[in-house]
C-alpha cells in the first residue's frame, strides 16, 4: 500500500513545485489542459499501478465565494455540497459535452484522464479559462467491478473539503481546510458490486489550489487493482 520512500520524497518535491508555479502571464497564448489531463476514450481504463482512478468526469466550476478556507466545517461543508445545484445532482450520470445550468452558469462537463496519481482541478479550471478560486468541482465515474469486494475501502486525500459517495451512499467526508496526502481519509468497510459502481465526488475550495486522489483498498489494505473505470452513461 505504501510508496517507496524515494517516490513519495519525489512526489513531495513536484507537488511542491506546482504548489509554488503561478499561473502565466495573461497574453494570447491559449490555455490547454495538457499536461495535467488527456481526453479520456471509449476504452475502460484500469487504475494506475498504485490503484488509483484516474479517469473522471469533471463539471467545470460552480462559483462559490470563500475568501478563506477557514469556514469549512462539517456543518458548513456538508449543507453546501448536499445542495442541488443543477438538476438529477446525485442521480444522472453525464456525458462528455453534457451541459448544466447553476444559476446563471453554463457549465460542461468533461471526461478527461489524468495525467497522474492525483486530478489536478485547479490545472482543469485554469486549463479551461474558467474560475479558480471559491469553487465547486463535480466529479463523475463509473467504476466496473468483475466480483464483488466485500470489506473494501475508499481512500481520499484532498485539497480544500470534499464528499464521496458510491452508488448513491454518503462513503467518506473530508472537512476543514486541506493538503492533499494519500489516503488522508478512509471510509468504513463498503462493498463493491459485481459489475457497475457510480461514484461521485464534491469538492469545494476558497483561496489555492485544488487537487484530490482516490483509490480502494482491499481488507489487508492494498490497492484494488482488477476493476476498471469508465465514463459510459449506459444504464443510467
């Protein structure tokens, strides 16, 4: 379950460094959202070597203003992200393209594979031109499980405040104010179904940057690496 020393030394140091980098100065050049994110396929995609999913629909970000990080309590950050923002919240499973109304926001949603172990969501608001700072991120996947995983375990880490839920059950809360680390939360004993699993992410955050990463462990705690993750709305 644990990464070599020398990996998470690395991994330290290239969060850091992108903790550290600033956006480029405004200009013509157009944003991208390479290298951080790459369209995701038709494909199912397994996790990364380590278990991680790495394959998400993501809802470009509702506006929510914080000017502090200092206001995410449980009480505050379970009754903003329980809020329905855009209708079939917690039920609908999203295209590629899809697009929702919050409020005065058109917003999209994108099936993208990150480019590494975490998903980088400020890269994938500033890839896109959009909001930044005091927002809120939906993520969306679809994970196919070929038994089912009794005793399992969601494991989360996070920068700002985040909940999960799979197949329609609240798993792991993640309050107060921040860094993301591997495995920072995990959930109680959960069973994956045999064949399709629906989870869903909210993830708000004031001022920073905003990333996560998520993987399911097994009862002796080790990666669960025989499932894939797609984005496919078949059966929704």
């Amino acid at each position: 379950m644990k990464r070599p020393l020398v990996l998470l030394a690395l991994t330290a140091i290239w969060a850091a460094g992108d903790c550290l980098a600033q956006p480029p100065a405004a200009g013509n050049a157009p944003r991208t959202l390479a290298p951080y994110f790459t369209p995701a396929t038709r494909v199912p995609k397994a996790p990364d070597a380590d278990g991680f999913l790495q394959r998400w629909l993501l809802l470009e970000p509702i506006a929510k203003p914080n000017r502090t990080n200092t206001v995410f309590t449980d009480t505050y950050v379970r009754s903003t992200l329980n809020n329905e923002y855009f209708p079939n919240q917690f039920t609908v499973i999203p295209n590629d393209g899809d697009k929702v109304k919050v409020g005065e926001q058109e917003l999209t949603w994108h099936a993208l594979d990150s480019t590494g172990f975490n998903v980088k969501l400020f890269r994938f608001s500033y890839g896109l031109n959009k909001t930044t700072y005091g927002v809120i991120f939906w993520a969306v996947t679809v994970i196919d499980s070929p038994r089912e995983i009794q005793n399992a375990r969601m494991a989360v880490g996070v920068n700002g405040a985040s909940i999960w839920w799979l197949n329609g059950k609240e798993a792991v809360d993640l309050f107060t104010d921040r860094r993301m680390k591997m495995d920072d939360c995990v959930s109680k004993r959960l069973t994956l179904n045999k064949g399709r699993n629906v989870l869903r992410g909210a993830v708000i955050n004031g001022p920073g940057l905003s990333d996560f990463c998520l993987r399911f462990i097994d009862e002796n705690g080790e990666p669960i690496k025989d499932i894939t993750i797609s984005f496919d709305s078949a059966g929704k």
